[in-house]
C-alpha cells in the first residue's frame, strides 16, 4: 500500500498545479535567473529583485541546477529583469520541480516507517500526508519536502547506528536550509555520548565513563567540515556578505503574520497594555499599531521591553539547556537513548520556535515531522502529537488566504485528524468498563481531556469569526490584522501548553512505564557503536 498512498498524494499534488501562489514563487523564480546568468561570486550581491538570496550556498547550486531544465519551458523566466514573471510554463515548472524533489521526502519516510513495526503503515500516512507540506510547498510555494528529506534520512541512520552518514544527510540539510541549526547541539550531544564515547556500567542513575575515541570524532569532524567546504568553499572571499544575507536580523522579533508562540503572546500583551492603562489614569507614549500592521521590520514595544536578537538567542539556549543535558546523561538501553534522540530533536525544535527571532509559521513544521514518527512509539507521543498536529497545522491557514481554499484547507486538516484520531488511539491501553467497551466522556476526543478537547473544538469558533463573522460585524477595514492576532494568539496557547508537557515528558521519562506499542523493529537496528 506504500507505492499506493505514495501515488495517491502525488496526484493530489498535481491537482494544486493551477492554484494560488504566495510571492515565495517570485523568489525562487528569481534565484534560478540569478544563479543560471551570473558569476558565483555575484549570487550573494545581486539585488535587482528585492527577493535577494538567503539560503546557503548548496541551495543557491541546487537552483542554478533545476535553471538549466527551466530553460526548456521558458526561457524568459531567466531573465534577472523579469520581474513577478509567472507564464503558464513557468508555474508548470516551477510546481512540478517541488513535485519531483518530494520522491527523496517519501523515500525519507519509507526509511523512517520500516523501523517500526505495529503502526509501519501509519507513519508512512502521516508523513507524506502532511496538509502542513501540501500547503506550504503545493500551495503558497516552497522547497520543505525535500529538506525534510534529508532529515528523516539522518534521524533513519541515527537510529540504525550509521553515525557518519546521519552527519553527511544532517551536514547536507545545513548547507540547504540553515534554519535547522536550531537543532544541531542534539546532532552534537548525541553523537559525542553514544559515538565517541564508550560506557563501561550504569545502573540507571549513575554512568561511568571509560573511554573516549578521538577516531571516531575524527571521523565525524572530517564527514561535516568536507560538506561545508564543499558548500561553502566556492565564497571564501566573500563570506562577511553570505553571512549577512543568510542572518539578516533587521527583520524584527515576528514575521508579518505572528508565529503561534512565545513572542505572538508578548506582543498580543503590549497591544492589550497599551490600550488598558491610559483608561487606568497611566500615561502611555502613542505609537504606531506596527507590531500589527502586517509588515516586516523592527518595532518597538509600546509598553513592554523591545527584545533585541541577543535576548532571543540566549532564552533559546537558555530553555534547550535541560533537554540537552538530558540527552547527554541517558542510561545505557540503546533503544531508549535513540528515541530519546529524537524526543530531543522534537523539544529543541520548539525551544527554538517558541523563542527563537523572526520565527516563520512555516518553522512548525519542523516539530511535527519528527513526532509524527514518535507518534506510534509512545502514548503520550501518540496524544501530543494529536494536540500540536491540530494546532500547528490550522496555524498555517491563514497563509492561503484567498477564500475559495478555504474548503480545501479544511477538508486537508480534518482528513489528516481523522487518520490521527481514528488509528493512534487504537495502538494504546484506553480506559475500559468491566464490559470491555471504551468509555470517553460526551463530545471527548480520543485520548485527549475534556479541557483538551474542547481547546480543540475552539479552533472552530476560531475559524467562523474569521471567515463569516470578522466581515460580517464590519471590522474588516478598521481592524484588518485582528482575525490573524487572533489565530496566532489562539494558537500560540496550544503550541505552550504542547511544550510544557511535552518537555516533562521527555525530562521524566520512564521507559519500563510507557507503552511502546510500535519500536519492536527498532531492536535489530540499534547496534554498538564500539
């Protein structure tokens, strides 16, 4: 049923070819005509579209890699001039090079499936059924599939014991996409302590450490440095230039449309301080409504601290710390060190989306991925990831807004809730009568509290305001970000409350106490790595 679902999904894929298209399609569009006409070491200076380069360097050489195929559906879409170009073929290429590059993102996901054994098919189906990557990259138009790709093909080695190659697939996904540098310490934590270093006893509590192979780090510090010099070996007189654009922190704390997390609600309480305290009998400075007008640029706060890129940094390092360490002190079951691994990725991927600066909503995506491998290997791995999947996953409509997609936003999110909702439960123990017949509460979601579920059940309030009511009441011109605020702050609170427990999870874990219904395969791939 693999190559079916496989096929399937495609062709959903192609059905969106005609679709709207975010300015996202202009950048890239822009990026194959400046890598195909000009001189590498230009790539990084060319401005002539203000969509300049951003990503790193093997990006850059993928792209001048798909200019050479677009030539022969329309040439004029190389041209640095052709600004906002977007003839029929070139939308045809341009859908059908993300089409093509998602075949390394579902065989990513085979790999991943086949290390479980109840729930194989079930991951699978999650993970190429993301409506996350179906909009983002089918839709609004980007290259995450793929990316992706190369990350669950390193989480896959990783697990199997293949350290160096889990580090050339991570190395790689660095050098295409730098966002995933937020996770990079849990790359680096887990292969010092389970790959260069070797435990001789633990009893649960206490490790003693042996020995340590300076070999075997070598051999990962020679894998990672040749990708980068490889990737970034072309630029070397130009590097202060790259740096800037790949880290261009004069964006501001938020992207234009808030990213459900910390920030959203710091910036929703400024917004709610400001106009509260002057009817208190506090003065307040007037400033422009900027942190909701839309655009991205920095801003100040009105009421509360402005938060400069520093802060950011250190409360995301700050709040990794404790997973981190975790990490480091695992106890000797190798199978219960490589999930917690990827516990690891989960929790360090949110740290960094709930601090992190200039947070893109798409960065969600980048937690639930992951989980949703963990989904079948734990309960409350299988129950968070049906909380956060809801959550982040609506938080992303507002990025398709033309409102005829509305209904295929919708019936892609509650398709993907019914495959969650109506498999993962059934892998765990629920609770029973003495009839044998499962007994949840009325209008209670599977494995999910009546407080829980009816967060959940918000979510659709959520949608009729802003689809029916927003306009209705007339609020459309004078308060146009409202229904956005409202979803990011809404959002934001599920996405903390995903985070709190998720991390006590991974910080308390007990492995003789969890079911793990689905890793059983897991125990012919985990080998010593000594």
């Amino acid at each position: 049923m693999i190559l079916q679902i496989a096929l399937l999904i495609t062709t959903v894929k192609f059905l969106f070819i005609p679709l709207y298209h975010s300015t996202d399609f202009e950048v890239h569009r822009n990026w194959l005509a400046l890598s195909h006409n000009l001189s590498v070491k230009d790539w990084y200076y060319e401005s002539t579209s203000e969509w300049t380069l951003d990503y790193p360097p093997l990006f850059a050489w993928l792209e001048y890699g798909l200019s050479h195929i677009a030539k022969f559906f329309d040439a004029n879409m190389l041209q640095v001039s052709n600004l906002n170009y977007n003839s029929h073929m070139t939308i045809m290429f341009q859908r059908l090079s993300v089409i093509s590059l998602d075949l390394l993102y579902i065989l990513s996901a085979k790999s991943c499936s086949a290390l479980v054994a109840n729930g194989k098919l079930l991951v699978f189906i999650l993970l190429v059924s993301n409506p996350g990557l179906l909009m983002v990259d089918h839709i609004h138009f980007q290259y995450n599939g793929f990316l992706y790709g190369f990350l669950l093909f390193s989480i896959s080695h990783m697990i199997r014991s293949n350290f160096i190659q889990a580090a050339v697939w991570f190395s790689l996904l660095l050098n295409l996409k730098h966002i995933f540098l937020y996770i990079a310490p849990v790359y680096a934590v887990h292969l010092l302590r389970t790959y260069c270093f070797t435990v001789s006893s633990n009893d649960g509590i206490h490790t003693a450490w042996y020995s340590f192979s300076f070999g075997n780090l070598l051999k990962v510090a020679i894998a990672v440095i040749t990708v980068f010099v490889i990737s970034f070996g072309p630029f070397i007189d130009h590097m202060p230039q790259v740096i800037a654009r790949l880290f261009p922190f004069k964006r501001g704390l938020c992207h234009a449309y808030w990213a459900p997390n910390f920030w959203a609600l710091y910036n929703f309480t400024d917004k709610a301080l400001q106009y509260a305290l002057p009817k208190c009998g506090f003065a307040i400075p007037k400033v422009e409504a900027a942190m909701t007008g839309g655009l991205v640029q920095e801003y100040d706060h009105a009421v509360l601290p402005s938060i400069k890129p520093s802060i950011t940094f250190i409360l995301t390092v700050v709040s990794m710390l404790p997973a981190l360490i975790k990490l480091w002190h695992l106890g000797a079951d190798r199978r219960y060190r490589v999930l917690s691994f990827v516990r690891c990725l989960v929790v360090c991927a949110t740290c960094s989306f709930m601090f992190g600066w200039h947070v893109h909503e798409k960065a969600i995506l980048m937690i639930l991925i992951p989980l949703s491998f963990l989904a079948v290997l734990g309960d409350v791995d299988g129950k968070m990831f049906l909380i956060i999947s809801t959550v982040g996953h609506y938080s992303l409509f507002p990025l398709l807004y033309p409102k005829n997609l509305l209904p295929i936003k919708i019936f892609m999110l509650l398709t993907h809730m019914a495959i969650g909702f109506g498999n993962i439960p059934t892998l765990y123990e629920v609770a029973k009568t003495k009839g044998g017949k499962k007994r949840r509460a009325f209008m209670r979601l599977p494995m999910l509290g009546q407080i829980e579920s009816l967060y959940i059940y918000g979510l659709l309030a959520v949608c009729i305001y802003e689809t029916v009511l927003h306009e209705a009441w007339g609020l459309s011109k004078s308060l146009p970000f409202l229904p956005l605020m409202l979803t990011s702050v809404y959002c934001s609170l599920g996405v903390i409350y995903f985070w709190i427990n998720y991390y006590y999870y991974f910080l308390t874990f007990n492995l003789s106490k969890v079911p793990i219904v689905g890793a059983m395969n897991l125990n012919q791939y985990v080998k010593k790595a000594n």
